[in-house]
C-alpha cells in the first residue's frame, strides 16, 4: 500500500537571489510538489547477519512464507546494530518499511551467539532491546536457532508467536497390502531435516504431539492384528503399548497438560470415546451411543473435546462437542459430511473434513475457509499459533505436503516418497 502526500513549499525569493528580471513582481512564490512516501504495513527489510552464513537465510526464508513482506534486498546500507544505523536513520524512514532487522555472530568456546535487534523505523526504537541466542556450532543446531530466532521476530512485528520452530510428524506409505510399508517421520516446518520416527510393515495412523512436543502418540495396525495405539519419546527409545485392548483403537489426542489421552475402541462393541492416563491403565469410557464415535480432540483449555458421530444415518458422520463438567453433548457441523476435528491453539476454530474438502469452521459450525479437495480425503492441521495449515495430498501421483498462510494465502509444498497422510503440526519444544 502506498500514500501521497502534498508538500506546499513557500520560496521567498528575491530578485536578486532568484535572477528575476526587474519588470516582474517578487512576490512569494508558491509551489506545490507532489512526493510519494510508500507505506508497507507488515513489512520487514533483514540485514543479513555480520559472520553468519546460514542462520539469515533460514529466518528470511521463514518470514516470507507469512503474511508479512520481507526483503533483503536493494537496502541503502549493512547496518548490524542499532548503534551503526542511528546516523543514517532517516535513510531508512524515507523507504517506509516499518520494521529493520539487524544482528551479528560470534563464537565463543566451541558455541555460536546471535544478537539481534528489531527496530520499528518510524521511531528508531529497539523492540524489547537487544535478543541473544545461543546454540551449538552445527547445521542442524543453526537450522533450529534460525527457526527461534524467526519466531521471536514475527512476535515482536505482529504481537503473535511464531510458529517457525515447531515440528510436523506425518506418515510415509510405500507399497500395498501386505507389502506395504509405513513410515512416522518429523520434519521442521520449513520441509528441511525429514528423519523417520518408526517404520512399521502395515499401516500407522493418526499422530499426535504432546504439548511439550517430546512424545507421539499413534496407531500400528499390521497385518491380522488389531489396531493399537502407541506412545513414543521423540528422540529415541522404544515404543510403549498404550491400548493392549482387543478391537480398534484408534485417534489418540493428548489433554492440554499432557496427562491424559482421548481415543476411540470398539473393544466393548461399538467404536466409542475413551479416556486413558499416558501411562496406561484402564480407560473410562466416556461417551457410548447405539451408533459409532470416532476422532476425538480435546479442546486448548481442556474443558471439552469434539469427535464424530454417525448417529444421524450411516455415511452421515456429523461433528459434535463434549463437555467434560456438564456432561452436554451439542453437534457443530452443519454440512451433511464432517470428519476429523482439530481445534486451533486458540479454541476459535476447528480444522476439518467437509465432504471431500478440506476446510474450517468456527465453533458455531460456520465454514471460513475452504481449502478443496486435497484427492486423499484428509482434513487440515493448524500451526501452532492458528495462522498456517498444514495438510497432504496427492500431485501428479506423488504425495504431498503443503503449508498454507491463512493470512496471505501464499504456500509452499513438500513432497515425499510414496503416499503422505495426517501431518500434525508440534508446539515449539520445551
């Protein structure tokens, strides 16, 4: 966006100053010019970092996949603290760019420490002073301290977290029947550093983050056996048998504080919603109607949960919500084919499956967005912070992540070996 502003410059000229011929009147002179000042709202120009070769590209290749404009490039200077840039500050205020980056590294006995400043041009003020962060001296470490460092801007410009540092655990398929392969593997937000969690001969279903993002939880079905629901330290270690129950077992999500996990069992008949501590022990069955509940998920503050309910008609799955203190039951979607809720971080929004689209609706059941059909049938999956998805889907017979800005619409894909399905977006790890 840009604005005009009319500059009314008065001149007093005199003759002699201006070269006027004596015949003509030295009156004052008024000229009005017209200048352009551009306003950028939400826009950031990054100073790459004095001695870094790898940490600024990762920040602005962040950054640029929000809804904020950021740019490093045609910048009048290479200030790389607020101190350099104090004389030329109005330099900087004539381009209009609200927000300047700026930073350094250094080394210090085997460790990298990163300073940097963001400063809101208009004022010359530091947000928060100057930021400090300390990480090991290896690609990876770098990678992650980038991706903190880009939370911390994109809060510190739009009052927000960053969602930059979380993690996104989804599921791998190559072969089919019984020579399939499944695969749990993690990624960083940006696509970068994929590792495989498990590899299973069978199928793995619906993960799920810990709030503290140091555990999944998923469903193992191989062949012949029942499906199982699984709990597994995200940075090694065995996997622990959390339902050793006959029937399915299946869409584990953690509570808000990470004691207890809702899923879904037919092992007392129909397939209805239970609720088990993580370290395992005998569930309570929470709701259990003539028909099938399936996919529960607690809501953020752990009041309530919504799962699915064909209680309407076969093949017309509705979305509903529990209330754990008054034991209500309400249904919320309205469309006549809703699967797989998540809640946003803020309990605002509910991410979903309408029909074969997917989409989210706001906690009256209203659709607000519609992302279509992703050609394998899965709902989305929120960031952290509510304002990207993450979801999977088929292209050109390879499947696919993408990330999407709800904000700016912008989004970038990933795409894998095999079938991609139910990425699932971590919270920055504690």
């Amino acid at each position: 966006m840009r604005t005009h502003k009319k500059l009314l410059i008065t001149l007093l000229a005199s003759a002699a100053s201006l070269l006027i011929a004596p015949s003509v009147s030295a009156n004052p002179v008024v000229l009005q010019l017209d200048y352009e000042i551009p306003v950028q709202q939400n826009q950031v120009a990054l100073v790459p970092f004095a001695g870094d070769r790898l940490l600024s590209s990762v920040i602005l290749n962040d950054l640029s996949r929000t809804e904020l404009n950021v740019t490093n490039n045609d910048l009048p200077q290479q200030p790389h603290s607020s101190s350099e840039l104090a004389g030329s500050l109005p330099v900087w205020q004539s381009l209009g760019i609200p927000y300047l980056v700026v930073g350094s590294t250094r080394s210090n006995r085997g460790k990298v420490i990163t300073d940097y400043e963001v400063i809101e041009v208009k004022s010359g003020n530091v947000l928060e002073g100057k930021q400090s962060l300390t990480s090991d001296n290896d690609p990876q470490s770098l990678r992650y301290a980038g991706h903190v460092i880009a939370d911390k801007i994109y809060e510190l410009v739009t009052g927000t977290p960053g969602d930059f540092s979380g993690r996104i655990a989804y599921i791998e398929e190559t072969g089919l029947g019984k020579d399939k392969i499944s695969r749990l593997k993690v990624m960083d937000a940006d696509g970068e550093n994929a590792r495989t969690i498990t590899e299973v001969k069978g199928s793995i279903f619906s993960p799920a983050w810990s709030p503290d993002a140091s555990h999944i939880a998923y469903t193992v079905q191989r062949d012949q056996s029942y499906p199982t629901i699984y709990v597994q330290n995200i940075n090694g270690g065995g996997a622990r048998v959390l339902t050793p129950f006959p029937g399915s077992n299946l869409s584990p999500s953690f509570s808000p504080d990470g004691r207890k996990i809702l899923f879904s069992s037919s092992y007392q008949g129909n397939a209805d919603i239970y609720e088990i501590s993580t370290s395992g022990g005998q569930p309570r069955r929470l709701i259990s109607w003539p028909s099938n509940e399936v996919q529960p998920s607690y809501a953020p503050d752990g009041k309530s949960f919504v799962f699915v309910s064909d209680r309407t008609g076969f093949n017309k799955p509705r979305i509903y919500r529990y209330e754990f203190g008054s034991g209500r039951t309400t249904q919320i979607s309205n469309s006549g084919y809703a699967t797989s809720p998540q809640f946003s971080s803020d309990g605002t929004q509910i991410a979903f499956l309408n029909g074969r689209s997917a989409a989210i609706m706001n906690t009256k059941g209203a659709v607000t967005a519609n992302l279509g059909n992703t050609g394998i049938d899965e709902a989305p999956s929120f960031s952290p912070n509510g304002k990207r998805v993450v979801y999977a889907s088929t292209q050109g017979g390879k499947g696919v992540l993408t990330i999407k800005s709800l904000e700016s619409g912008k989004a970038f894909g990933k795409s894998g070996q095999g079938i991609i399905r139910s990425p699932v977006w971590s919270a920055s790890p504690k």
